[in-house]
C-alpha cells in the first residue's frame, strides 16, 4: 500500500519535471544504492517516510498544473520518450526489501565508529520493522538479535532502553524469536534494567521481559530460577514507581498464574507462595486506580484458583478479607461517579467473583481441618 502511493506520487514527480529530470535521477539513484557501507546512504532515504516527505517536497501542486499543460502540448515522439524513461525510472526504483533495511540496521547498530544519533536510528527502524513476525524471523537469520543484546549493557540508558522495547517487539507472540533470544541471555539483562532509575527504561525492560516468557514455559521457569517472584515484589511494594510499572507486573503475574493453571500436574512453583508477593499484590488493591485494582484482583483470582495456593496465607497474612471489603466500599463511591460507573460495576463483578472463590476455598480448607 505505503509503495503504490510513493509510487503514484513519484510519477508525479516525474511528470511534472520536465526540464528537472536530474533531480529526480539525483534522488533515486541513492535509493537504489542500498549498499550499507556507501556514504551516501546518509544523505538518501533511510525509510519509506523520508522518500515520500521527499517526493512531495518536490511536488507544488502550481508547478504540477503548469507542467502538466507542457505535457498536453508535447509532441507524440516527445511523449514516447517521456514514457521510456519512466518505465526505466520504475525499474531502477526497486524498493529495498525489508531484510535488507534490517541488515543496514544492524550493521550500522554493530558499527561503533558511529555515532550515537546512527544507532539510536538504527533502533528506531528495527522497532517498525519487527513488527512484522516474518521480519522478526529473518532479523534472526541476520544475527540480529546478538547485537541488540549486546545493546542491553550499552551506557547510553537510551540505547538499552529502546533495544528492549525492539527485543519485546519481536519475541512478542513468536516462539523462535524467545527461543533464540533466551539461549542468548536476555532475560537476566532485562531483569538487571528493573532496578534502573530511569521510568521509562524499567518500562520496557518489564515490557520484554513480558512478551519474552509469555506462552513460554522455558521462559517462565528461567524467570523463576532468577527470582522474578522478588523483582515483582519489589516493583509492587515500591509506590514510588510509575504505575504502569504496577500494571505490568500485575499483568504479568495474572499471566504466569494461568499458564500455570494449565501445568500444575507437572511442576510446583514457590513463585505463587512467595508470601511477600502476595501481599503486595493485595495491597495494591488499596490504589484508587481502578484499571489497577481490576488487574490486581485478575491476578488474585487466578492464583486462588491453583489448587497449590495456601489460602490461610491470603486470609491471615495478607489480609485478603479487609482488602476485599475495603475495596468493595470504594467502588461503591465510583458508582456514584457517572463517568466512572460502568468500570466500577465490572469491577465489582469481577471483586464478587474473588470473593466467591476465596471463600469457596477457605470454607474447603475448614472442612479438611473439622
Ligand atoms: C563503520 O562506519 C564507518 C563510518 O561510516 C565506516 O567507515 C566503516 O566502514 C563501517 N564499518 C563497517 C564494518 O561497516
């Protein structure tokens, strides 16, 4: 689609420069040079964008009428001529195929003579690029992502941060890309940008540490033995941190509780006993953001329905009782808030529904002991 329309819009280019046919040649022939270690790669297109903000630069809609009249007045053999060397035009503009934006990427990300600016670049396009799963696989087959670990030690916060946000990206829902991204050590790196004093660095740091362990069980297990459970409670028993950092974490656990619902016959994990987690996780309850409070009670929910849960832990321990009561009485205040009051309903269904099985639970718990 983003081709078809510069395309379009470089015909009209064409079109209209009659007389300035070199400085369209000029343009293109750095498009066609996609050799990364040319210097003129600088100077050209590094992106689709940059083509297109390009191409309608040079297209004044006045000069575009007024050439387009030359045009009308051109003669037959005037015109053939015109048409030949559009249709060479088209050949030449072969668009560079995304693994290779993803090979100039890396290379200029692996090359240190750069500068900052070139690799904070380089990142930037990968982020775009990886979106795709295909461009993820191949950005692997490049070797890609040894050079964006690499980057999770660099000195710039920056850099490591938005090498993160990339390997997040591209392990998201991908099987071969956490695979290959965990044999390289990533999880311990991305667990060690947790304790940044940068926000936003934890951010994404949490983000990939998210999407590299989702759905993954070596993931997960390796996350266990690295203590994850302690870097999720310190997370949420840190109220000075940014809240999405809360809402990650929460997220998070809430996720690793259904995957491990799925497993239990298999493997224990201490990770859903670790009390002090728990009572964070409860705690949390007692924000006033209400996405919080849903994600807080999501992730209860699913670790009371383990059948390995101890809930005397979340009776006497961490309080769970109070805390349900003494959000059901706050939702109850967001009710009257016409704006807030459809959330507030969900969410008190959903505090119901910990409630039950809480409840459920422990009165089992009480039978057993009677
Ligand atoms: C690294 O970048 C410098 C400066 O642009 C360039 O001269 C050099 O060839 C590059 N090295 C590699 C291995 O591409």
């Amino acid at each position: 689609m983003g081709k078809l329309i510069l395309i379009a819009v470089l015909m009209m280019v064409v079109i209209a420069n009659i007389e300035g046919t070199t400085e369209v040649a000029a343009g293109t022939a750095v498009l066609v040079g996609s050799n990364p270690n040319e210097e003129d790669i600088d100077g050209g297109f590094s992106s689709l964008d940059g083509m297109l903000q390009w191409a309608i630069g040079h297209s004044d809609p006045g000069v575009l009428k007024e050439r387009s009249e030359i045009a009308q007045r051109m003669s037959l053999e005037e015109l053939s001529n015109r048409q030949t060397e559009l249709k060479e035009l088209m050949e030449k503009l072969k668009m560079p195929s995304d693994a290779q934006l993803m090979l100039i990427a890396v290379n200029d990300l692996d090359n240190s003579s750069l500068p900052l600016e070139h690799h904070r670049r380089a990142l930037e396009e990968l982020l775009v690029l990886v979106e795709h799963i295909d461009n993820a696989i191949d950005l692997q087959k490049l070797g890609g992502f040894s050079v964006l670990i690499r980057k999770l030690d660099h000195s710039e916060p920056e850099i490591r941060t938005a090498a993160a946000w990339v390997l997040g990206k591209a392990s998201q829902n991908n099987p071969i890309v956490q695979k290959q991204v965990l044999e390289l050590g990533a999880l311990t790196m991305l667990m060690k940008m947790m304790k940044s004093h940068t926000t936003e660095e934890a951010v994404k740091a949490l983000f990939a540490i998210s999407a590299l362990i989702r759905n993954n069980l070596n993931g997960q297990n390796l996350f266990y033995q690295k203590a994850g459970d302690m870097m999720l409670q310190e997370v949420l028993s840190n109220s000075n941190l940014d809240i999405r950092l809360h809402k990650k974490s929460l997220f998070l656990i809430a996720d690793l509780a259904e995957s491990q619902l799925e497993n239990e016959n298999t493997v224990e994990v201490s990770f859903f006993s670790n009390q002090l987690l728990l009572k964070a996780m409860v705690d949390s309850m007692a924000s006033s953001d209400l996405d919080l409070q849903e994600k807080a009670l999501y992730a209860i929910k699913n670790i009371l329905l383990l059948r390995s849960t101890k809930v005397l832990l979340f009776k006497d321990y961490c309080k769970l009782n109070e805390a349900l009561e003494r959000t059901r009485k706050q939702l109850q205040q967001f009710m009257v808030d016409d704006d807030l009051r459809e959330y507030a309903t969900d969410v008190e269904s959903l505090r119901k529904e910990v409630e039950l099985t809480f409840l459920q639970k422990l009165d089992k718990v009480t039978q057993a002991a009677l």
